[in-house]
C-alpha cells in the first residue's frame, strides 16, 4: 500500500494512493481516459520499484510532472497550469450563454468533465424552481421560454424590438435564481458550473461578473443549418421530451435573440465561441479561465 501525505491547515492526513484518482485529475491533459489510467499504473509501478510506501502529496505531484514530461511536455504543462489555477482560494465559477440549442447544456458537461468539477446546474432548472413560487398571474414572463416571452409582455414598449423585450424581461427574472447561486456558491466555496440561455452579458449583477474567479461564455452557432440541426440532435434521444417542433416554428425568434447575446457579449467585452467542434470548444474555454483564473493567487479582486 502506498500512503499518500498531505495537510489542512496545519494538520498531517494519509489516504491510500488510487490510481483511479489520479487517472481522474489527468483529464486536463486530452490524454484520454484508458491511457491515463495506464499512466497512473505506471507511476503507482515506479513508486513500488523504488520502495516507496510514504509519499507527500508534493513529491507525489513532483513525480507526476516529471513523468508526464518525459512522456510528452506539453501534458505537463496542461497538468501544472491547471494545478495553478486549482491552488486559488476562491471558488471557480463558470457562466456558460447561449441562445436555445447551441449546446450550453453539452458543453458544460464536457468542460465539468474535463475540469473535475462536481457541481452544474442549467438555468432552466432554477426557472422551474421559481415558477413554483411566483405565479403565473403575478409574473407571466418566467413561465414562458425566452423566445417567446414577449408574448407575456402586457404593454409592449415602442422604443425596442418586442421579441427582444421579451427576451429581456424573461432572463431579468430568471437571474434572480442566478445570482443567487452564485452568491451561494461564494459563500461555500463551490466551484460550479451554471449554463444556460439565461446566462447573458451584462445582465448579472456588477459585484459579482467583476471578480476574477467568475468567468463568462457566450456559445453563439453562426451557421443556421448548424443550428437548426441541433434542435434535430437533441430530439433523437429518445428520453428527450422537449418537441423539435416548438423550436423549429421559434427558430428565427431564437436567432434573434442570439443576435442581441452576441450584441451584449461584445459590448462587455465577454468571450464569444462559436460551438462548432466539441473539442475546440471545450480547449477555448480551459485556456480562458487557466489565462484569468491562474493569476488569481496573486491577483486582488479588480476593483468594483
Ligand atoms: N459542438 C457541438 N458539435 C456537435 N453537436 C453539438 C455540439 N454542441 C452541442 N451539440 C448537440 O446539439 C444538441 C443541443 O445541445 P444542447 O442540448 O447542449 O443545447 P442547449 O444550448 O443546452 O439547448 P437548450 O438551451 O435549448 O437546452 C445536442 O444534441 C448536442 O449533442
Ligand atoms: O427558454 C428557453 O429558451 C429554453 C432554454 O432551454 O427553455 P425551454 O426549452 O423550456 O423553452
């Protein structure tokens, strides 16, 4: 058995090394799951071969990098970065927009799992919430969806664009729910994950979207056809509920509202992606928050 030594505060703790942990924080590196479980056999293999049954969890991360830079450097330097940005203090939290069907929800996932984050949770989830509690009568707005909102509006502006109002009003409200997660989320210490179409530039609260440890997505799907083909995608699940049909009558609306995202994404100077490639979505994403969130150790919150 191989002791792995570490402390909190102060205080030594021991757990027994687990190749399956290891394997698991490797995943920042695209190794691939089976063959980063194969580098943790052989790191566990090279700790027995030197008899060492009592490692400090520093050693242990020494070892680690010098191993994966002998088997190529740059997985060492993905391991190193992303271990940087893992020594803040602070919480991550990640924000990830988009207008209905350009994958907020898959990508999330992808980057939860590329980055060992437990905690995701989509907009709509808390929207469901708060329609319990706010009555339909009282805020017609939240129990519809954020393209047809404007729908709900009861005295339409003349100054802006109706579907656009609408759209507004909606993800107003929803971030109630929002900023509320998030306010948690730094209260405890959560890393987390929030995706969703109501997630929009500008929109959150400034004390909060100014700290570095929060960091913001808009997905945009510049193609149409791209688009339109996900709502297709989505609904071949067979579990999959939602009807293809209210999204393909809506579609125009939704990109509609993808305009404005886009519109907001650049007046707050918010990085904008266009989730073609699983992959090179997901490495955009990772190398945005290593470049603004590694720095954080040493990095006062900006000034509000
Ligand atoms: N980069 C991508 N390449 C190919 N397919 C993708 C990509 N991103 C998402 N998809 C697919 O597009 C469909 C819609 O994705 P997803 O459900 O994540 O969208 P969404 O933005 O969460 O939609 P909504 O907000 O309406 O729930 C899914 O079938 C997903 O697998
Ligand atoms: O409001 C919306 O645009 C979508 C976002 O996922 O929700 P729903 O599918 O409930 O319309």
């Amino acid at each position: 058995m191989i002791w792995v030594i570490g402390d909190v505060e102060g205080r030594r703790y021991r757990e027994p090394f687990s190749k399956g942990i290891l394997a698991r924080s490797l995943s920042i590196t695209d190794i691939g799951s089976e063959r980063a479980y194969e580098i943790a056999s052989e790191i566990e293999s090279k700790l027995i071969d030197g008899d060492i049954n009592e490692i400090t969890l520093t050693d242990l991360t020494n070892f680690i990098v010098d191993y994966l830079d002998y088997l190529d450097p740059d997985y060492a330097k993905k391991y190193l970065n992303w271990r940087e940005v893992r020594k803040s203090k602070e919480p991550l939290i990640i924000l990830i927009g988009g207008a209905s069907g350009v994958g907020t929800s898959s990508m999330a996932f992808e980057l939860a799992s590329k980055l060992g984050l437990k905690n995701l949770i989509s907009t709509d989830m808390i929207r469901e919430v708060m329609r319990k509690i706010v009555s339909k009568e009282l805020s017609p707005v939240i129990h519809k969806s954020s393209f047809d909102a404007h729908e709900s509006i009861r005295i339409p502006s003349i100054r802006i664009d109706s579907i656009i109002e609408g759209f507004i009003s909606h993800v107003d409200v929803v971030n109630v729910g929002v900023e509320a997660i998030i306010e948690r989320s730094l209260k405890e210490g959560i890393s987390i994950i929030i995706e969703g179409v109501h997630v929009v530039p500008g929109f959150i609260r400034k004390d909060l979207i100014s700290k570095n440890n929060i960091i913001i997505f808009t997905l945009v799907v510049d193609d149409p056809e791209t688009h339109k083909q996900r709502f297709f995608t989505r609904c071949r699940q067979p579990w999959v509920k939602r009807s293809l049909e209210k999204y393909i009558e809506n579609f125009d609306i939704i990109r509609k509202t993808q305009d404005f995202l886009i519109e907001q994404a650049k007046i707050h100077d918010s990085c904008i992606i266009d989730n073609v490639d699983v992959t090179e979505t997901v490495d955009i994403m990772v190398n945005e928050i290593i470049e603004k969130y590694g720095g954080l150790k040493n990095v006062e919150q900006k000034s509000e």
